[in-house]
C-alpha cells in the first residue's frame, strides 16, 4: 500500500497560527481536507468517527501541545452471514 | 615517532628507486636489452616495498595509543614519499619501454636527458636525511628542483618541436617527446614528496607557492628573518578561501618592531586579499589603531599575501564564553561606544541599499548543499497558501527596493563575534578580517553580530543568558541611534538583515535542530515583513524575541 506523506513545520505568531488552524476546522466542516505540497495533492475524506487527542507537556521550560485526529478509511467488514444460519453440532 | 621497520623500509625504497634511476639512464644511453628486463623486475620489489610501507603506516595509525599529532603527520609524510616514489619507479619502466618504438636510437643523444636524472638523483638521497634531521632548507630545496626538471623539459620540448618542423624523423621524434614528458613528470613526484618533508617539519600542508609568496612577503618587508629562523604556528582557519598563519622568529625575538612579536601571514585569493589591503588602508586613515597595521603585500597572477600585526588580545567570541561577567560587561560597554564612533565619524549623507534578499540569493547554492531540504515548495493547508521560499525571496526583493538606508557609514563587513579583538591591556577594541568593508548599512554588522552570538554553539543556560543579553544591549544601541538619527525603517531593514544572516549562517552549522530553527526563524521575519507591505513602514515593529535562544 503506498503512504502518502504531508510535512510542514514553520514557526507563527498567535495570528498566523489563528489562521491556519481556522482553515483546517473549515475543511473538517466540509468533510474534506486538502492538504497539497508542490502541487502534489492529498485528500483525506473526514469521517464521522474519529480519534481526537490532545496532549501537552511542561518540561525545563519547554512547552508542547499536541492535537491530533487519526481515523481508519478502511471500513469494518460486516459478515452477511448471521449466527442463526450457523450449525450447531447437536 | 616512526617505527624502525618504517624507517628502514622507506630507506631500501629510496636506494632501490635511485637504483632505478640509474638503471634507466643506463638503459637510454645504451639500449641493452639486459638493463631493461632489470628495470621491469625492480619495478616489482619497489611495488612490494610500497605496499609493506603503506601496511606500516595504516598498522602504527590505527593501533598506537595516544599518538601525538607530530606523530601522525611523520607517518602522513613517509606515506605520501612512499606512493610518489613508487610513481617515479612506475615511470622509469615507462621512459624505458619507449625505447623499444624508437628505430635510431642516436637521434635520443641529441636531448639532454641526463641532467634530469642528475638532479632526481641528487634530491632522492636528501630525503631520508631531511626526514630524520627536519632540514626546512633542505627540504625546501627538493621542493624546488622541480622547477628545474621543468626548464629543461622546456628547452628539450622546444628543440624537439624544432626538429620536427623540419619533417625528418617524426616518429623517433614523438617517442623522444614521450619519453621527456616522463622525466618530467618525475619532477612532479619529487615535489610531492618535497611538500610531504614540509607537513613533516612543519605540521601543516603547505604549498611551495605558498612559502614562497611567504618568503617573498617577509623579505620586501624588511624583516631580517630567513625561512629557517622563522616559526609557523598552525592556520588559524578562515573560511574566506584564504590561508591564515601566525609567524614569528624562532628565538621569540621581535621580527617587526620592538612591540610587536609576531605577525599575521595571509595568502590566496587575489581579489580578497587585495580588497583586505585596501581597507586596512581605508581603516588607518578614519580610525588609526582599530585595525592591524599593514607591513607588505605581494601579488602574483593569481594569488596574493599580506602580512599584517597579529593583534594581541583575545576576541570577542572567547571572552563571552570564557571571560568573567563583569569584564564582559566593560568590553560590550567599549564595543558599543567603538561602532558609535565608526558610525558618527564615517556617517555620509548618500541613501544606501544593503541588498540583503540578493545576499541571500547569493549564498543560497551553498547554503543548499549543506542542508537540500532548507527550501519550501509551494503548500496548501486546506484554504491556507504556504509561500514557497523563493516567490517568498523575490517579493521581499521588491520590498527591500524601496528600503535604503538614509545614510552610509563604513562598515566592518563581517562583524562576527570571532573578527573583534579585544586588547585588555590598552583597553580597546580592535577589528580584524576586513576584505568585506565598504560604505553600507550600519545594520548589515548589527545584524551579523548578532547572528554570530545566537549561533554559537553553546546550550548551557547562563551560557545562552550571557549570549541574549549581549543582543539586547547590542540591539538596544543601534535602535537608540536609529532613534536619533531620524532613521526610520531601522525595523523593518533590521527584520530583513536578521532574515538574510539567519538564512546563510545556516551553510556553517551541521546540527541539523539548531539550523533547522534558524531557518525557521528567516522565514517567520520574512513573512512578517511580507504581511506589511501595505502599511507605512515605520509603523512595521521587530518581533525582537526572534534575536534571542
């Protein structure tokens, strides 16, 4: 399976970041996040399940937050076969 | 030192090549068949000695402890000697097989070739002696036999080109041709080896070009000293593409005058070094004693050398990482009222551009082949547009068009922490490395200054404290005289300037997290600077927390 892979690290003030971050919520609402980088694109369909996170940590004056979303496109297989139609060895 | 198996192989390598030698001429002169079939079985045990020499010299580097680095260097030298002499082995068989195509054997009577041979044979016996006894002069003279070999060459070379003019005897004149262009190269091997007993006397590389254009400096100078009675300390390191060495007599003796015990000896670039020379001139007439005194220059056709004061002094950089609070405080207190007075004194009324985006331009390829990635492409973020780095460069570009500064001063021009010197005993300050000063922006050197406090490589927190105050004070200063002077885009010239040292210092720095937030740092003011443009300039404010780590 091929991966696919956005990088961007940049350094902002609370405005830019502002900005940024708005237009990632923006995308989230319309259900489609588009992420591209030298023209290359990349497509993430937003689902309506998906894992939120935050963490942060203080450590020598160093400080870290960390938001993330992570969701699986590949959705679970539903077997048609119920347990009814099962043999049960008598 | 070197073992005694080295030293007793290197020996039996130069008998046995001067043997070879020998043989060859022999063979020349005579053309038996006999002498020839010696040569090709000699070539074959200088081969093996070569291979025994070099198994020596790899053994004793990777399994002697705490080897000195004179030690190292004898061994890098015997080396060197060993694979050139084995080259001029390689090519006595060469010189001597051409005899085979050669069909009058008297027509090669008519060159003089044994000179040649004379003179490798009378500078292969020096070698081992000047490895032994570090005969600089010696050496020097082995360096410079090579020129010797090469004028006969040239006469040979003439001669047979007139020969051949007249149609006669081409064939036996191109072998003849040939077998001269061995000899010759032979010279090369010699020189090789003449530069390997220099690194082992020495404990440096040096050119013969080099202590030549040294000689040559030293004596228009005026200065008594010869060669022998001078010492070299190692190059200073200076990444200007010039060599940098600190010379003085051997007996500690001053060489220039009586307050003076040493001098700064540099060679290369023609163009640096003469641009060095003219604003040490420049220097001595605004501020006489800000910079070193210039004794002598030099010039050949494409290099040139200077030799100038060595400074006594620490510099800048060493004091604010090993110097005490208070005496760093004295020396920022003195330095800022030094670039005060550079500035009132040279102040000229000419608006002038500094060009720092095209300074970044500039340095971008090496900044690029240290670090490949320090370039943004084009980026989405949903409906967010990331600029890529150079449509980012070539607005900014425009921007700075408009953006001179009101006036000129004299700038130092690469006013790093490591080109201030600070002379404790007279009390002041002094500069060095000057090739890059020229009417400019008096905040192309605060900007640098204070680039080259943050890059320092230093993570300790009273450390990196020191560091942040020294930029606030340095900072604080030219923004008080901007004040003063009416100057009112200092900000917005100083977001750029900080931009443009943050960018290209990168090409200096390997720790890839340390480089990594500088150009980071160079995109954010950028940026910054980008998303003004349509406001009054004057009105544009430094984020300063940008000057500090």
């Amino acid at each position: 399976m091929s991966t696919k892979k956005f990088d961007y690290e940049s350094l902002q003030d609370a405005h830019s970041i502002k900005t940024y971050l708005v237009s990632l919520i923006d995308s989230i609402e319309k259900g489609r996040i588009i992420l591209k980088s030298n023209g290359e694109e990349m497509a993430m369909r937003v689902d309506d399940l998906m894992k939120f996170s935050v963490q942060a940590k203080k450590k020598d004056g160093q400080n870290k937050l960390s938001i993330k979303l992570s969701w699986s496109e590949i959705k679970p297989v539903i077997k048609e076969e119920r347990a009814s139609s099962m043999s049960i060895g008598s | 030192m070197l073992t005694t198996a080295l030293k007793e192989n290197l020996s039996f390598m130069v008998v046995e090549v001067a043997r070879q030698l020998d043989e060859t001429f022999d063979f020349l002169a005579n053309g038996e068949a006999s002498a020839f079939r010696k040569i090709n079985s000699r070539d074959d045990y200088i081969d093996n000695l070569k291979t025994v020499i070099e198994n020596c010299c790899f053994t004793t580097l990777s399994e002697t402890k705490a080897i000195t680095q004179q030690e190292r260097d004898s061994i890098q030298a015997t080396h060197t000697i060993c694979v050139n002499l084995e080259r001029i082995g390689d090519f006595c068989v060469s010189a001597a097989d051409q005899l085979h195509y050669l069909n009058n054997h008297a027509i090669l009577q008519h060159f003089d070739y044994q000179q040649i041979f004379d003179i490798l044979a009378e500078h292969l016996q020096a070698v081992i002696p000047v490895l032994k006894e570090g005969d600089m002069g010696k050496a020097l003279a082995i360096c410079r036999a090579e020129n010797q070999i090469d004028a006969i060459y040239k006469e040979n070379f003439d001669k047979i080109m007139e020969a051949l003019r007249s149609g006669k005897e081409i064939e036996n004149l191109i072998t003849v041709l040939f077998i001269f262009r061995y000899l010759e190269r032979m010279g090369d091997s010699l020189l090789n080896i003449g530069e390997a007993l220099l690194l082992s006397i020495l404990g440096e590389k040096i050119k013969i070009e080099q202590f030549q254009a040294l000689e040559e400096t030293l004596t228009k100078s005026g200065l008594r000293a010869s060669l022998a009675e001078v010492e070299f300390s190692s190059i200073l390191g200076s990444r200007s593409g010039c060599r940098i060495r600190k010379v003085k007599s051997h007996d500690g003796q001053p060489l220039i005058a009586p307050q003076t015990q040493s001098s700064i000896f540099k060679e290369g670039n023609k163009e640096k070094i003469l641009a060095e020379k003219n604003n040490l001139e420049r220097w001595s007439e605004i501020f006489p004693g800000l910079t070193p005194r210039l004794f002598s220059h030099q010039e050949s056709e494409e290099t040139a050398s200077l030799l100038v004061e060595f400074l006594p002094g620490r510099t800048f950089e060493a004091i604010l990482l090993k110097g005490d609070p208070a005496e760093l405080e004295t020396v920022c207190a003195l330095l800022h009222a030094t670039a005060l007075d550079i500035w009132q004194r040279t102040r000229k009324e000419v608006p002038v551009k500094a060009n720092f985006i095209a300074q970044i331009m500039a340095r971008m390829h090496s900044v690029l082949s240290v670090h490949p990635d320090f370039l943004r492409v084009r980026q989405d973020i949903g409906s967010s547009e990331v600029m890529p780095t150079d449509e980012l460069l070539a607005k900014c570009r425009q921007i700075e068009e408009k953006l001179a500064a009101p006036f000129s001063v004299f700038i130092h021009g690469d006013f790093n922490v490591n080109n201030i010197i600070y002379n404790g005993a007279a009390k002041r300050i002094q500069f060095i490395d000057l090739y890059r000063s020229r009417e400019g922006d008096y905040i192309q050197d605060v900007s640098v200054f204070i680039v080259s406090n943050f890059r320092q490589p230093v993570f300790k927190t009273h450390l990196r404290d020191r560091l942040n105050w020294i930029t606030r004070d340095m900072y604080q200063m030219a923004r008080e005289f901007a004040v003063e002077q009416g100057d009112e885009t200092f900000e917005v010239r100083m977001a750029l300037a900080l931009a443009r040292s943050f960018y290209t210092s990168t090409r200096f720095e390997w720790n890839n997290d340390f480089s990594h937030e500088m150009f980071l740092r160079s995109h954010f003011l950028l940026e910054k600077v980008l998303a003004h443009q349509d406001k009054p300039w004057h009105t544009f404010s430094l984020p300063t927390g940008i000057m500090y780590y």
